[in-house]
C-alpha cells in the first residue's frame, strides 16, 4: 500500500478517534489507496469521487449502520479467527443441566419454607399482639368497673343532701324549722370538701381512661363523668337553694314572732281591764299586766321591722304584690305602736284611781277606747294579709323563679338517669 498526497494537497492519514467499529477506515485514507486508474476528474475542482464515497450523504463522524452478517464483524470489516459452522447451537452437558434444576428447586423450597416462617412468626406476632390488646381491655375493662363503684359511693355521699334539698323545698315555708335547717346545711359544709375533693379526682381519672376506651366502656366511662359533674352541680345549686330556703325561713321566723307577740298583748291587755278596781292593790295589779302587755306589743313592732329589713328582696322579687315590702308590713307596726299607746293610757287610768282623780281616769280611759278601736279596724283591714301569709305568697312566687332550684332540679335529674344507665 502507498501513502500519497492527493491534487487537494492533503496528506492521508488515519484517523486517531473514529465512531465507529475498529474496521472503519476514515475517506481520507481510501482517497490516498486509489490506483492510476483512478484519475482525478479535471472537471470536478475535487477531483474525480471515489466510488468508496457514493451513497447516502451523512456527515464523516456518523458511524455504519450496516447490519452485520453471520460471522462477519459489524462494520462490513474483516473477521479475525475460525467463521462458526452455520445453524449449530451450543448447547450445555446434560449433568448441568440437571444440577440447575436442582439448584432452583432447592431455591425454590427455601423461599418457601422462608416465607412460611415468615407467616408462622407474623402470625406469632399477632396473636400476641392480639392477646396483649384484649389483656388491656380486660385490664381497662376493670379499671373502669372501679372507677364506676367509686361514683356510685360518692353519689351514695350526696345523695342524702339532695334528698333534703327536695323534703325542704316541697314543704310550706311556715313548716320550715330555720334553726333544724341551719344544723343541717352547717353538717353538710363539713363533709362537702371532702366528697368534692373525690368526685374531682375520680373526674380525672375517667377522663384519663376514657381516652383508652371504645364502644360501649367509652360510653360508660362518659356516662359515669356526666354523673360526677351532674351530681357536683346539683350539691353545689341545692346547697344556694337551701341557703335562699334558710333567709325565708328566718324572716317567717320574725312574721310568726309578730303573730305570736301580737297574740300575747292581746291576751295580757284584756286581762288588765278584766281586774276590778276595787282597792290599791288591784290597782297595781292592773298597771303590771299593763306593762307586760306592752312588753309583748314592743317586740311585736320589733319583729315586723325586722322582717321589712330581713324579707324585703323576697317580696318585692316575687312578683306576688304590688306594693313593696315596706307598705306590705307597714299596718302591723302601726298596729303594734296603737296598743301600746292604749295600754299607756290604761295605765294613767289606774294611776288616776290610785291618785283618787276621777278627771285623770275619766280622760285616759277615752282615749284608751279610742286607740284601741283604731287598732281593731286597722288589724281587720289586713285580716287574710297578715306577715306570715304575706311571706309564704312571696315565697311560694319566687322559689320557681330562682336559677338555683332549676340548677338542682335539673342537675339531680341528670345525675340519677346517667347512673341508671352505668
């Protein structure tokens, strides 16, 4: 082979890096292996084309595309070594093959038997798993049991203050013993701190585990805070329910002094007059029963104004009158003051017979007659309206009207149907 220069003035050379196979030559070479046949056309300023360049135009760096032959290398060059007889397959020695199929069946049995000792401990898991979640709902199951039983004695707790809070209420306000009532709302405050202290704790635990509930326990549990909260709200609304019942009672107290007091100057001015003046000594037997009477008369007025001072937010709240408390109570003390004046003037009466003035007798006695007729008529006036029939009507408007008798009414009633249901 020759190396020339060819018209163009280009040395042929191989190229260093080709893209394609091994066998591909570059143009510039193959120019330069052309023969003296293979003249240069003076008609091309390139010269003649080798017929190694005819074909498709693609830029000199794309490799062949040409697919190769049985035993000839790709790229259309020379193969290098022995061409392989055509149509025979390699095929490997029969003991391979059967040590192969060995080799997979024996994977085969290990994927298996991997896979179900895999399942055996999944199963294994589970199952403890599963045994470990019903060993706590059983635990939580039981929890929940003793939790329940604590409600149930810390409502056996209140319950008998509630039961009070009714017996009290539904009785007439003149029926209400306020010293008996007093006692026993002083013996409940005692024990009170203590239960709230119990049912507060025992809230916080049912909360805590009804987190770890479901279903039915989870209702329970919710049934059984409902009790704690119903029956903290109803002891705390009937213990204000009872203290309103405890002002009313103290101020029927006060109507019933009145009453009382009223009755008994009453009874100790007729026995006054009722004494003959027959010598001195009957004379000063009438002045003292005077005095007791006026005695009696004075705590009468005591009372009534009292009972304006003590009962004037329960009447005037209750809607029941018109007037306010202070008119309402008003007549009694007027009352009260006319038969003092009266028994005054029986006094001077029986101090004129002592003083031998028949002027002096004469005089008081008008004007006793004339104040206690004032008297009658004014207490005849308020006849069915005295101060204890005023009370119970204020009472009787206002109870239903209190939020705290509606919290306890409506808190008891809670608590007893959510613990039917535990």
């Amino acid at each position: 082979m020759r190396i020339g220069r060819s018209k163009t003035g280009a040395a042929g050379h191989i190229k260093k890096n080709t893209q394609g196979t091994s066998n591909e030559i570059s143009f510039s070479v193959l120019d330069s292996m052309k023969g003296p046949d293979e003249e240069d056309d003076g008609t091309s300023p390139l010269g003649r084309i080798s017929l190694f360049t005819l074909g498709p135009k693609r830029p000199a760096s794309t490799p062949s595309k040409e697919p190769s032959l049985p035993g000839k290398p790709a790229g259309g060059g020379r193969s290098s070594g022995r061409p392989k007889a055509r149509g025979t397959a390699w095929k490997p020695p029969s003991g391979e093959v059967k040590e192969r199929r060995k080799h997979r069946k024996r994977n085969k049995r290990l994927a298996l038997a991997f896979v179900g000792a895999l399942c055996a401990v999944g199963l294994v898991f589970g199952g403890i798993v599963a045994v470990g979640r019903y060993q706590q709902m059983q635990e939580r199951a039981q929890t929940l049991d003793g939790q329940i039983e604590s409600v149930r004695e810390q409502y056996g707790a209140v319950e008998p203050f509630l039961t009070l809070v009714e017996t009290t209420l539904q009785m007439p306000l003149a029926e209400v013993d306020a010293a008996a009532l007093d006692a026993q709302v002083v013996n409940w405050d005692a024990q009170q701190q203590s239960i709230a202290t119990k049912l507060r704790a025992t809230k916080t635990s049912l909360e805590r585990l009804e987190e770890q509930l479901t279903g039915a326990d989870a209702e329970r549990a919710n049934s059984a805070i409902a009790v704690v909260n119903a029956a903290t709200k109803a002891a705390e609304a009937g213990r204000a329910a009872l203290t309103e019942v405890l002002g009313a009672a103290k101020a029927n107290a006060r109507a019933q002094a009145f009453t009382e007091n009223a009755v008994a100057g009453d009874s100790d001015a007729r026995a006054a007059a009722a004494i003959p003046l027959t010598d001195a000594a009957a004379a000063e037997a009438a002045i003292n029963q005077s005095n007791a009477a006026i005695a009696d008369f004075a705590a009468a007025r005591d009372a009534v104004q009292a009972l304006v001072s003590d009962a004037a937010g329960l009447i005037d709240g209750s809607g029941a009158f018109t007037e306010s408390a202070a008119d309402l109570l008003k007549p009694f003390a007027d009352y009260a003051n006319l038969r003092i004046q009266a028994q005054e003037c029986a006094i001077q009466a029986d101090e004129g017979y002592l003083n031998r003035s028949s002027q002096q007798i004469a005089e008081a006695n008008a004007q006793y007659n004339e104040l206690e007729q004032q008297a009658a008529e004014l207490i005849t006036e308020q006849r069915g309206r005295y101060p204890v029939d005023i009370l119970q009507q204020a009472y009787e408007a206002a109870l239903p009207q209190s939020e705290n008798v509606t919290s306890w009414q409506t808190e008891w009633g809670r608590a007893k149907q959510e613990l039917s249901q535990l």
